[in-house]
C-alpha cells in the first residue's frame, strides 16, 4: 500500500449488510493501518483482505478514508474499486469499477456519525446503496481506531457485543 507519512493505528471495522431486511452475514476486522491527521481532516488507510466463503476468491483493496468535519470519503482501491462520500441525509452518484465492468452506484447516506482525534476516533454510517439504479442493500460500519505502537496491540483489542456471531463473514489484513 502506497501509505502517505503516519503514525500506526489499530483498527477495529464491523460492517453488516441486509437485503431487503434479511442480514447477510457479518464482517468483523481487527487490522494495522496509518493516521495521517491535518489542519481539517484525518487520513485513515488500511489493507483490506477478504475471502469469499462460497468460492474461496481473495481480494484485496487499499482503503482510504479522509474524515473531515462534515463527511467522510471512501477511496477503494484494488480489482473491486469506488470512491463513496458519506453525509448524513445526502445522495452521492459514483462508479464501482469491477473486472467484468463498471456499474453506476448511487450511495444514500441515512446515519453519519464520527469523532477523529489525533490519537483515536470512531466512525457509524447507515447507508443504502444502489447499483444501476435500483436497490441493492442497506449497510452498517462501524469503526474505531487508536494509536498503537506495541506490536502486540491486537491482543489487547476491545471485545464487541452484537452482530460477530459464529460463521460471520471474517475480513484480515495486512
């Protein structure tokens, strides 16, 4: 991952996606990543890597996420690429970029709440997407991170009540 100068952070994503109000199966993530904090806005990147349970497919994406005072952007970037931008209340029209194509993806962003410090901050979104023009899934992240500079800072990790039951869908990165 091409990581603009930071400091090491720990990162804690559980992410929940429903169809039509039936919950897939939850993602749970605890990885390393870089914080680049600015004048007015905090830099997030991580690796993401995740394997399909039914096919056994990897794929792997750099993520950015730049939180400013009223928004946060996701940049993905690997073989499944997209930027979202995240205000409450708000509909923002991008491209996913997949290998078999691109498809107009509209994100509608329900719940946007974050606090970025220079040491630790926590992000939830509730949004829709939808994927050339109609409904795909309503989805949850919630993320949190804080300075580490202990290599066995993953052990120390906070435990999450809530939707990390057995046979989720589990995420590592690099």
């Amino acid at each position: 991952m091409n990581e603009q100068q930071g400091v090491p952070v720990m990162i804690h994503l559980s992410a929940l996606t429903s169809y039509h109000g039936v919950p897939d199966d939850p993602i749970q993530m605890l990885t390393s990543g870089t914080l680049v904090p600015g004048d007015d806005y905090s830099l997030l990147q991580y690796r993401e890597v995740q394997q399909e349970a039914e096919t056994g497919e990897v794929t792997e994406s750099d993520i950015q996420l730049v939180i400013r005072r009223n928004q946060v952007t996701m940049n993905r970037v690997g073989e499944y690429a997209n930027t979202m931008l995240f205000q409450r209340n708000k509909h923002f029209e991008t491209v996913y970029h997949t290998p078999f194509g691109e498809m107009n993806m509209t994100v509608f962003t329900r719940e946007a709440r974050w606090t970025a410090g220079p040491k630790d901050g926590r992000i939830h979104l509730q949004y829709e997407l939808s994927m050339q023009g109609n409904y795909a899934s309503t989805n949850e992240l919630h993320l949190e991170y804080w300075i580490s500079d202990k290599p066995d800072e993953k052990k120390k990790a906070p435990r999450r009540a809530g939707r990390s039951g057995a046979g989720g869908r589990k995420q590592k990165a690099e």
